[in-house]
C-alpha cells in the first residue's frame, strides 16, 4: 500500500467514523437533559453525561492514534 493510499484509507476512516461518535456524543447530552429535567432528585443524568464524554475523549484518542 502506498503513502497516497495510506492517506486516503486514513482520511476516509476519520471521515466515516466521525458522524458515528458525534451522534452517541449528542444522543447522551439529550438523555441526561432529559433525565436532569424530569428527574432531578434521582441525578441519574450524571452517567448519561459521563458516558457521553467518554465517547468524545474515545473519539479524540482514535483520532490522535490516527495521525
């Protein structure tokens, strides 16, 4: 494989799998505005938001590796 195919198979991958983990980013900040406008007293929107930046701190680590 080449340094240009390299590139290109880098760049598409970062490409495709971007909008994947912007969506489980996105789809955790709602459920845990859900949960901290409805039920509050439970603080059970605490691990929705913690899963959600984890898979944004996951997405960051894939795309340092990936450089």
């Amino acid at each position: 494989m080449s340094l240009i195919e390299r590139s290109n198979f880098q760049t598409y991958s970062l490409i495709v799998v971007s909008p994947m983990f912007g969506l489980f980013f996105l789809l955790g900040l709602n459920r845990g505005l859900e949960e901290w406008l409805f039920h509050r007293d439970k603080k059970v929107y605490y691990y929705e938001w913690l899963g959600s930046f984890m898979n944004l701190i996951t997405f960051f680590i894939i795309l340092i590796g990936e450089q």
